[in-house]
C-alpha cells in the first residue's frame, strides 16, 4: 500500500504492546508517511522516548506543559497537522477516558481535539477480563457510534499475563492497513465483491502435484482495495505466498480447480461483482492414490489429462443483470484478440489482460501492468507500478 505524503498521527497509552509501536512507525514512514507520536506517560516505561523519536523522525509529545514542546498548544496543533489518527494500543483507561470526553494528558487532550474531524482507527489491547468489562465494553460502543473511528477487534492468543484469551493487540501490518482504509474514500460502500487469487494445485499422486507460479499478490491487492473502498470482500484463494492484512476480509481456501469452481458458484449469488483473478488450472491429472514409484529402465511418464470446470464460463452463463464479473487474462501471443475473444466466449463484462513481455511484469513480482477492456469497447492501458497502484487503477477504471 501507499501512504505517499500522508500525516499519520500515532498515540501510544500505557501497554505492553507499546514495544510493537516502533515496527508501525518505521513502515508507515516506509510506505510514505510523515508521522508524529504522542504518548501517556505510562506508555514511556514500555517504550522510550529516544526509541519513538528515532523512529519516526520528530519530537515526541508526551506532556502537556513540557518547555519543549513545539506549541504551546500542541494537542490542537497535532490535529490540524494529521490526515488521521491511530491510537495503539489503547488501554482499557484509555478507551474510557476518550469515550467519556476526559482530556487530561498529552494523548486525550489531542484525541479530544482531533477526534469531530479527523478519520481515527483505535486498537484496544488489554487482559482478556479487562477486555470483556462492562466498562470497556460500554467505552467501545460508545466510540463505534462515531462514524469518524474505527475500533478494531483485539486478537485472540497468548496475553502478557501467560492466559489465552482475546485482548492482543493487532500485529503491525494489520494497523497499517487500518490506517490506509481509514483514508480511503468509501466508493464501493454497500458492495459485494467476490475476488479469487493465486493458483490452483492439481495432485498427481499424494506427494506430487501440478500448479503454476501464481503467488496471489494481484488478487490479494485488489482484495485490500476494495476493503478499503468499503465493499464487503470474499476472498477465495488457492495456492499463495501473499499476506492478508485485514481480518474483516472473508477468506476461503482451497486447493484444486474443482473446489474453487465449487466455491465460486456457490457465493456467486449473493455478491453484485466478481473478480477473477486467479490462476486456475485448464487441465489436470486423475490422481493415483499411492505415489507414482519410478520403475528400473523408465525413460517417460504419459499423465493423461481431463478439462477442469470452467469458472468464469459457469459464472457468465448465471450471471444476473445486477451483477458485474470481470475476468483475468495472461496471454502469451495474439494477446488483445485472445482477451478479446475470452471476454466474448465467457460473457465477462471486462477483462484485465497481463503480459509477461514487459520485465517486472507477472507472476511473484511485486509491480504489474494491465490493459483493461471492457465489453462496451472501452480500453485503458496502466503502465508499470506496484500491485496495489495497479489494483486502485483497476477499481477505479471499472467500478
């Protein structure tokens, strides 16, 4: 993702996972953030002062009477200055305090004045017993009937105090992506978009199989986009090396062509858009149930080879006229004319065709370029750029 020229304003309160606090910042600044950090004094004896400062590149406000501060006011500066807000962790005083409108150190008074107007993500993390307190539980109410924030669900797990339980704060990929939806526009609101990824994987006998080097980057990216834009999101995927950074995403797994056309076909009719992108085997072997053992003198192997179901043919034909399906295409010769002619044969309302010509291009890589066709003539070509720039062109060409 991209947070290129974004303010990103980041309270810590006094938890223990405060010390996950500096992997944030370091790769909100990597994607392209300014960031700026202000603490309760509690936070400061799970992280340093010079640690955050470090990290983020700019003075810490941590006091509200501090000599050192910037502004004499620097709790209504800071919000001026931010595009958003995250809050992490967010103790189970803090979340009362904030809902309560109880502004009494440098972290709530700057959440008392940036919370009417700017967009805020919180991350509560605490004991589970403190977590399921009537309290806590009344202050996050009360803060989710804001439409500006956004409280996210502690994970479940091992907590500081040795139990299992829910209270763990989110890792840091999953606040960055928070921040990110945080400032996205909410485009696709009310939609539901069913996104499939990766490849499939075709078992030969019970050790061996057949697949491609689809990685899931392009499906999983687009899958973050629509997140981001507010659709609802499933996300079928086969075989992938990519990471899902959003817990709210409905993910399935599969494995070979048969169960992902199952599992399409089976959610397609409570979704308005489908995005194929997935690696899909066209052929696959009857597999052996024991594995296939070389014999002495054996110089081939003949695997015959049956058609797999067709899933964006199977979704053309029961497409309703309230839903839209876009397909994938990666050719290798005649490339427009065979989109072209996919897009026809398959009743896709739009097609993204990939090519492997251009270097950077294509599977395992981590940028992309797209020619996307639509069945009403329309074309758009999208140079060279990150997997998610190309997601947010794709969306933005065709949603």
């Amino acid at each position: 993702m991209t947070l290129s020229n974004k303010k990103i304003l980041v309270g810590i309160s006094g938890g223990i996972a405060a010390y996950k606090i500096p992997e944030l910042i370091r790769n909100l600044r990597k994607a392209g953030a300014e960031v700026r950090v202000t603490t309760t004094r509690h936070a400061l004896e799970f992280v340093t002062e010079l640690t955050l400062q470090t990290v983020s590149g700019a003075r810490v406000y941590s006091d509200v009477f501090a000599a050192i501060n910037e502004h004499a006011t620097e709790h209504i500066s800071l919000p001026d200055w931010c595009d958003a807000m995250i809050v992490a962790p967010a103790t189970a005083n803090v979340l009362g305090k904030m809902a309560a409108g109880i502004a009494d150190d440098a972290l709530t008074t700057t959440f008392a004045s940036c919370a009417a107007r700017k967009p805020i993500v919180v991350a509560p993390a605490m004991n589970d017993k403190m977590w399921e307190n009537p309290a806590t539980q009344k202050a996050v109410a009360e803060l989710r009937r804001w439409p500006n924030i956004r409280v996210l669900e502690p994970a479940e797990g091992e907590l500081a105090c040795g139990v299992v339980g829910k209270g763990r704060m989110p890792e840091a990929d999953i606040l960055q992506e928070a921040v990110a939806a945080a400032l996205t526009t909410k485009t696709m609101s009310g939609r539901r978009v069913l996104i499939t990824a990766g490849g499939t994987t075709e078992p030969i006998d019970p050790v061996r199989c057949i697949s491609n080097h689809s990685t899931g980057k392009m499906g999983f990216a687009l899958a973050h986009e629509c997140a981001r834009r507010g659709a609802e999101v499933t996300l079928i995927a086969g075989a992938v090396t990519a990471q899902l950074h959003n817990p709210e995403i409905h993910r399935i797994d599969v494995g070979t062509a048969r169960e992902m056309h199952r599992a399409c076909m089976d959610a397609w009719p409570t979704h308005d858009t489908a995005i194929l992108c997935a690696a899909v085997a066209d052929f696959a072997p009857e597999a052996a149930e024991q594995k296939i053992k070389k014999q002495p003198g054996q110089t081939e192997l003949l695997l015959p080879l049956h058609i797999t179901p067709d899933i964006a043919r199977s979704m053309g034909e029961t497409k309703r006229a309230d839903q839209r399906l876009i397909g994938f295409a990666l050719e290798t010769n005649h490339e427009e004319a065979n989109a072209l002619r996919k897009m026809e044969n398959k009743h896709l309302d739009a097609i993204v065709l990939n090519s492997l010509r251009e270097a950077g291009a294509g599977f395992g890589h981590d940028t992309n370029c797209v020619t996307v066709l639509t069945a009403d003539g329309r074309s758009a070509s999208l140079p060279l750029a990150s997997k998610a720039e190309i997601a947010s062109g794709i969306l933005d060409t065709l949603i």
